[in-house]
C-alpha cells in the first residue's frame, strides 16, 4: 500500500470516528429533544466553550428545522401523541442568554422551548459540586436569568417551565432526604414563584441513581430529561429517562444534521 493509500485509510478513519456517518438514521417519527444551555459567542480559554452555542449558529439551526418541515413542541408535548418531525428544543440551568438571544430567535421562527431552571442559581458555581478541584468559578459568573426575565418569557407562550433541583446538587453525593429536599423542594418553589405547574424535570450534571429516578416519579413530575445522548425509542416508556442530542459550540451544521438523523455525533456521542 502507497502512503498516500495509507494517509486516505487514516483520513477516512478519522472521519468515521468523528462523525460515525454509518449509524442508521432514526425514523423521523420519533421525536428528537434537543439540550442547550448557553446561546452566547465562545469566550477565549474558557473551559466551559461547548456549552456555549454562538446566536447566529443558534439561529441557523432554528431556521433549518422550521424550512426542514420540523414541529417545535413542548417536552410536556412528547406524552401525547406527537405528529412526525417533532422536536423539543431544551435548556439547562437558567443562563441570562437564553432571554437576551434565544428568546428572539424562537419568536423569530415560531419555535418553543422547554427551561429547566435552578431555583438558586445566582453566583453558583455549580461545576465545582461534581469536581471540587474545579473552583475557577466560570459558570458563577455568568449572568443568570431573574425572576422577571423568567414570567416574560412564560407568558409569551414560547416556554415552558421544568425544574433542575433547588441548587444544581449533585444527586449520587446526597442522602436521600437531601435529595427529596433538592427535587420536591424545586418544583415546589418554582410553581409557587411563577403560578405554573411544573411537570418536568432535568437530573443535573445528567448524573442520577435509581432512587433519584423513583424520586422524581414520587413527587409528581410526569417525566425528565437526562443528558445521555440519543433518541428515545419510545417515549412513554422512557418518560423519567428520556435521552438527549446533545448540541453544543463545536458544532457545524453537518455535524447538527448528523445529530438529528441518529442522536449522535461520533463514536462516543
């Protein structure tokens, strides 16, 4: 074999591996949950850049679903039975950008979403609860929504409130009365706080036991979300651990089309 045979074998090896072009396509009639958290241009060195998705790619992808024939529903929607194409659009945590950027673009394109929020998330750096040797304190600085911003955005019937626990708690380090307290607790204040029923729930850092699933049934959510990457088969059946595409600052247009043909990107997802 030549080398420049062998450079092509490890080019398209390469390529396979990152973009695992040859998984199968899920039939679009199964309904696709997109995960966010930032909608904001990347910030030089940050550690946290993937979680930034910049507002004009943010746009691209909105306006590519909607011209590509895709519904925009709510996760509350995905129980009922859902027309092909659906897609729910998802965000974590509560970051200020998810009203100053993405909120124009949904209205823009006619999208929803669905925010999960932390109740408090103000000056929490909340990457430090999983990792205490991360205290660089780069998601405590980032603007987080406040209450008004919040009742805006769900009056304007583009949003849709779930909750994220009281403080972003990392749930496998807990007792399981602190981990009632973290679950009902944030369902609990979040209705309360802005008058709407909160039926949905993210398990944070996407890191979550069995109790914590049981948990989450208990106190009366009707499903929840997981950072694990895919597309759930059956959604009533995977109601309290439905899979996520995870969209994130790296990527491409190809690459966000890869993602809602198969939920993944790559070997690893």
């Amino acid at each position: 074999m030549t080398a420049a045979a062998i450079a092509a074998c490890v080019v398209f090896l390469g390529f396979s591996l990152r973009y695992a072009w040859w998984r199968s396509k899920v039939p679009e009639s199964k309904p696709r949950v997109l995960m966010y958290h930032m909608i904001a241009s990347p910030v030089p060195r940050a550690r946290f850049n993937k979680l930034r998705v910049d507002p004009k790619m943010f746009e691209r992808q909105i306006k590519w679903l909607r011209d590509d024939g895709w519904t925009f529903v709510f996760v509350s929607d995905l129980l009922q039975n859902t027309q092909p194409k659906s897609v729910a659009i998802t965000f974590d945590d509560g970051y200020l950008d998810n009203f100053t950027h993405a909120d124009a673009i949904l209205e823009k394109y006619d999208a929803k979403a669905t925010l999960y929020l932390v109740v408090d998330r103000h000056n929490r750096d909340w990457s430090a609860y999983k990792n205490p040797d991360r205290r660089d304190g780069e998601l405590g600085r980032e603007d987080k929504l406040d209450n008004e911003h919040v009742k805006t955005m769900i009056e304007s019937n583009r949003w849709e409130l779930g909750a994220h626990t009281e403080t972003h708690a990392y749930l496998p380090a807990l007792r399981l009365e602190a981990k009632r307290r973290e679950i009902e607790g944030g369902k609990r204040k979040l209705a309360e706080t802005f008058g709407v029923q909160v039926n949905s729930f993210a398990y944070p850092f996407g890191d979550y036991e069995r109790e914590d699933v049981d948990l989450v049934r208990t106190v009366g959510f009707t499903s929840a979300v997981t950072t694990q990457p895919g597309i759930a088969t059956d959604v009533s059946d995977e109601r309290f651990e439905i899979r996520r595409i995870k969209v994130t600052g790296q990527d491409n247009m190809f690459v966000f089309r890869m993602r809602l043909q198969t939920g993944f990107r790559g070997v690893r997802g």
